[in-house]
C-alpha cells in the first residue's frame, strides 16, 4: 500500500469551519474512487496549511489521481500548488479492528 500526504497553502480567512466546509464540498468526488482506500482532511489553522492523507492500494493508483489536472484544480480552488508526497506502506495498526495489518501481503 502506498500513503500520500499531499500539503498546499491556505489563503488567509480560512479558518476550520470555511476549511470543512470546502472539505466536504470536495469529499464525494473521492468516494468509490480506484484504489483509494482510505482520506483524511487535515487543517493547521496557525501556519495555514490544508491537505490530505491518503492511503492507497497502489502507487499507480494515487498517481492517476495526482495528475497535472488535478494539481491545477487543488491550486485554484486553493489559491496554492500541492505538494504531494509518496510513501511505502507496509503495517497499518487499526484499533478499530483491533488488527495489525501487513500490507504488504
């Protein structure tokens, strides 16, 4: 599994309840997309910054979604580029299930 964590800057005004408002207004896109297993919203009020994690059953799944369209989307509903970061996901503690994942396998 792959984790993304994708970071841009906010515009100033945005503050928890506009950032969820815009959050939610983007959420059904993701929903049922190939491959996404999992997003999270994330939102630092003190240094502006919004983005997402998230995890992913391939590499070449988020890269299909992290297109240079969708970068332009992110900028302009944003007001700032993204920065998208990759990283190799091989064991997800999930409390919920009370399991270790290996997600390798």
């Amino acid at each position: 599994m792959i984790t993304a964590i994708v970071n841009f800057e906010l515009p100033p005004g945005i503050d928890a309840a506009k950032a969820a408002e815009l959050f939610k207004g983007s959420a059904p896109k993701y929903r049922g997309m190939k491959g996404l297993v999992r997003k999270y919203y994330l939102f630092d009020a003190e240094k502006r910054i919004g983005g997402g994690v998230y995890l992913w059953k391939t590499r070449a799944d988020a890269e299909a979604v992290y297109t240079p369209q969708w970068q332009a989307y992110i900028a302009e509903r944003y007001g700032a580029p993204p920065d998208v970061r990759y990283f190799e996901t091989a064991v997800i503690v999930d409390n919920e299930s009370d399991k270790i994942l290996d997600a390798a396998a």
